[in-house]
C-alpha cells in the first residue's frame, strides 16, 4: 500500500509516551503513530458522513413539523399508534453558494 509522510505536533508528554510504547512493543514511532491515527479515523468519520448527509438533506427543505412528532411520539406505545408522520414544512432551499457572490447579492 501507497504511503505519504505527515507531520505533526505533540506535546512533550504525548511523545515520551509514545517513544516509552514504542521501546516497550519493539515498533516504530511512526508505525504506532499510524496506527493510532488509523483507530480514530475508522472510530469518528462516520460522523462527519452522516453530518454532511443531514446537511444535504436540510438543504432540500422539506421537514416534519414539530406538532406532527409530538403527536407522533405520544401516540407510540398506545392502541392507536400513528403511523410515522410525512413531511408537512416545505421551505425554499437557501441560495446555493454556487449562485453567490460578493456583497451578498446573487448571480443571475
């Protein structure tokens, strides 16, 4: 597998540690420092994912009322469970950022 270097900033303490880890385990510093950085990369993107799905989604402007839920939700677990609310606020999309420019005022 293809690899690049990356450099980066620790503190003292971070790379005592590491240095400590690395004679203690017979590995690099850097093999550590990958792998490392490779744990928590797989442990936290899929929320950087699922926040610029739920942007996109927003985007469209098509929502479920705030009413529509409550009722929703207060009818879970009841004889006359609803079924999950369809939307029912529809907003204009904000102007794409394609479209803007300077001073705020858009391209036609």
């Amino acid at each position: 597998m293809a690899s690049s270097v990356l450099s980066v900033r620790v503190s003292d303490k971070l790379k005592d540690q590491l240095e400590f880890l690395s004679n203690a385990t017979k590995r690099s510093k850097a093999y550590l420092a990958a792998e490392a950085l490779e744990q928590y990369v797989a442990r936290n993107a899929w929320k950087a994912k699922e926040l610029q799905a739920a942007i996109e989604e927003a985007d469209k402007g098509v929502f479920i009322s705030h009413d529509a839920i409550i009722e929703w939700v207060d009818s879970l677990g009841t004889e006359h469970e609803l079924a999950p609310p369809e939307p029912d606020t529809f907003r204009k999309p904000a102007i794409s950022k394609d479209r803007m420019v300077a001073g705020g005022k858009t391209r036609s």
